[in-house]
C-alpha cells in the first residue's frame, strides 16, 4: 500500500458530493469585487490529503500513529461501534432496498474526514461535542444524519439509473475497474468499510451524472431552453461583467491625495471608453483592463444573488443596461470601472442545473420511504467518530511506514548499484583509451 491508494480513494469519496450537491457550481474565481471567503470543497478536502500524504519526517509520524490492530483488521465496524454492529449486518433499509454497515460507515467517514480536514485547513479542531443551532443536536450526531440521508441519495440515483435504464460509461467503468485494482483492503479500513460496499457507493454515485444527463443534458427530457436559462438569470440576479479596480483600500489611512489621484485615474479611464459601443468598447476595456486593474483579473466576472459583493459592486451594475460602462462610488476596495455583458449562458447553466437537480432530488427524498435499526440509533457517536478517527490516523500511519521503508529499500539500491556502475564507466574509460570499439 501507498500513498497513492489513499488519494485514489479520496478521489472517489469526492463522488459522494456528486449525489448531494447534483452537479458543478458557479465558479466565479477570486476578484476584488468578491468578498466571499470561503474554501472550495475540492479544494480543500485535496490539499488536506496532500498534508495526509507529506512524507516528510514519516518516520516519526509513523511512531506517533497508533497501530492497525487485528481488532481493526478483522471487523472496523465492530471495532468503532464496540461490538454492536458488524460489518455486514443490514443498518437501514431505503425503498426496499437492505443497507450494510459497511455502505453506511463508509459515508459516515467520510463525513469526518471532510469535516475534519476542512477544520485543520483553518488551524482549528473540529470539536464532535458541539451543538447546531437547536442547541441539542451534536456535531457528531449530525453527522450521522448527514450519513444517513447520503445513503437515502445513493440509493435512489441506483433506483432511478435502474429504473431509466441508463448505463455508466466506458470512462466510469473504468474508474471503478482502477478502484478495484489498486485499493486494497487495509486501505478500505481508512473509511471503515470493505472493497465492496466502496464499490457500491462509488456505482450508485456515478448515476448522479446520468440522471442528470437524462433530465437535463443537451437533449434530456427537461433540458433548458436559452429562453429558460434567460429568465432563470433575471430571476436570479444574474449579472456578467468587467471591471478594472482602481484601489484604495491598500493606502494609508488620511491618504487623501492617493485617493484623489485613484478616481481621477478611474474617471480618465471611464472617460476614455463612454463614447464607445460594441466590439470597439469591448477590445478598448480590454485593453485598459489588462493594464490597470489592480487585482489582475482580465475574463469576464459572473455572479449572482448569493454571491457577497464589495458594497457598492453590485448595485452599480443594477443600474446599467448591457453594453453600458459605468463608475462606481468608492467601495471598500477602490473604484471600479465596469462594463455590463450578456449574462454567461454558460455559467447560469451551471446554476440551473444544480437547483433543478436538488429540487428533484428533494422531491424523490420526499417520496422515498427509508429506516434504520435501533443498534445504529443508539450509538454514541462522539465515541464511534473518535475511533473512527484512530483507524484513520493508524492506517495513515502504516502508509507512511511503508512508504518510509520502500524509499529506504530504494536508496540501498541505488547504494549498490552505483559501485558497479562506477566499475563499469572505468572499464569503458580503459577501453576507449586502448582502443577498443564497444558494439
């Protein structure tokens, strides 16, 4: 096992969001005019198995890490639940359909290890013991319901594939054939699970893209028209732009002066462009955007009424029609110059799609009928997530190890190998000095 085991089945866990988020959603990139601070998921959850996966200093990582006992290895559902559930025993039945506790656990882990992960991103620890907003429902408790509802969601993607009669494609039953090839089956116990049931999971998951597809897709059955798509971005506040930045929220404070001479820039450059139309105000602002705008951003910018604008942003470009360039006031990043586009049709896709799929999926939840057995209500799970979260750290562990003692395995390699090289150049040095043509 190694290192990239883990990230393979990180890779497929991140499927597991596919069925609850039912697709991509609107990317608007970093931007001045965008206050937003949060962290991509992907993103995130990738650059905390890259710390996971950091061999530096494995072999004491290695030492700290608890060990994979043959309690772990022989049952980790048993383990983590102290006897009460087994691995293979049915925890929930949805539509008919009987749930192992590997299928459930499997999405309960990696709840924590997304939570978690995201959690040390920000140096902070996530705490099992705190409460939501009704002030008695745990983290950890939770995150069971999140489990819980994960493995409703799967189920009724495979349901409705079957159903639709939709096929995975080459490219996924290959994924899955990769899957089954490299992931062994101490690396399933990182999500508490057997090969099997993240076999399962990963199947039902990936009908995410072909009921999607089915609905949605360029001839699907519900697939939006322009027209559609239009009235979806006026519904949503919609808005595509440009924008060159002129700040001022980098300069000392009292700096009247630098704020005079950033507006007068803005103004020289509003001034430079009010006259224009069409593909000539189009190349100018790109021109001038190129050169001036302060946060380095030159694509055109999309958002819409949940993204959290700079003050000022967003209600300038209300006023303007598409085509018009406009100045803002000062905003609490500078001046802006804008320019009002066409909504992306693209980018509004995008966010369309997503909230009919999640308005189908709720409406498939809300006629899906889906129970669980008293054992798995009545654990404590503070305690199963906490042992959830020493498997994991053991099997992190056993990684590193190994991958310690292959990299120490191929240096003594190399060790030897190079007297013999070293041998071999001088016998071909003697040679050519004698002589000697080498075929």
């Amino acid at each position: 096992m190694n290192k990239r085991i883990l990230a393979l089945l990180l890779a497929f866990a991140m499927l597991l969001s596919l069925a609850a988020c039912g697709g991509a959603q609107q990317s608007d990139g970093d931007t001045a005019a965008d206050e937003t601070a949060q962290t991509e998921q992907a993103e995130g959850t990738a650059e905390a198995a890259e710390t996971a996966e950091n061999t530096d200093g494995a072999e004491e990582a290695a030492e700290e890490a608890p060990a994979l006992t043959d309690e772990m290895r022989s049952d980790v559902v048993a383990y983590v639940t102290d006897g009460a559930i087994h691995m293979d025993d049915v925890v929930m039945t949805v539509d008919g359909v009987d749930i192992t506790a590997g299928v459930f656990f499997y999405m309960l882990s990696f709840q924590y290890y997304q939570a978690s992960s995201m959690y040390a991103n920000y140096g902070l620890t996530l705490d099992l013991t705190q409460t939501m907003e009704d002030g008695e429902t745990t983290m950890a408790d939770y995150m069971c319901s999140l489990a819980k509802e994960d493995v409703q969601r799967h189920v009724l993607l495979l349901n409705k594939g079957q159903e639709l009669k939709l096929k995975l494609t080459q490219e996924q039953e290959q994924q899955l054939a990769e899957l089954s090839d490299y992931i062994d089956d101490t690396a399933a116990l990182f999500y508490t699970s057997s090969i099997k049931d993240i076999d399962y999971a990963t199947r039902a998951s990936m009908f995410a893209t072909q009921v999607n597809d089915y609905y949605y897709g360029e001839n699907g059955v519900e697939a939006p028209t322009d027209e559609t798509l239009a009235d979806f971005a006026d519904q949503h506040g919609f808005y595509t732009c440009r924008y060159i930045l002129l700040r001022t929220d980098d300069l000392e404070e009292g700096d009247t002066e630098g704020k005079q001479a950033q507006q007068k820039q803005a103004q020289e450059l509003y001034d430079q462009m009010k006259d224009l139309s069409g593909e000539p105000l189009l190349t100018k602002f790109a021109e001038l955007q190129a050169e001036y705008n302060a946060d380095g951003n030159t694509e055109p910018f999309s958002f819409d009424e949940e993204s959290s604008l700079v003050e000022g942003f967003r209600e300038k470009l209300a006023t303007m029609k598409t085509g018009e360039i406009g100045l803002t006031d000062e905003t609490g990043y500078g001046y802006f110059v804008l320019l009002r586009l066409e909504p992306d049709l693209t980018q509004v896709r995008s966010n369309y799609l997503s909230e009919m799929y999640n308005a189908k999926m709720e409406e498939w939840l809300s006629q899906s009928s889906a129970t669980t057995v008293p054992a798995l209500d009545e654990l404590d799970m503070i305690s199963v997530l906490g042992k959830i979260d020493t498997v994991q750290a053991a099997v992190a562990g056993e990684m590193s190890a190994q991958e310690q003692a292959a990299a120490e395995e191929e240096a003594e390699v190399m060790e030897e190998a190079e007297p013999a090289e070293e041998a071999e150049e001088a016998d071909q040095t003697e040679n050519e000095q004698a002589g000697v043509v080498q075929p």
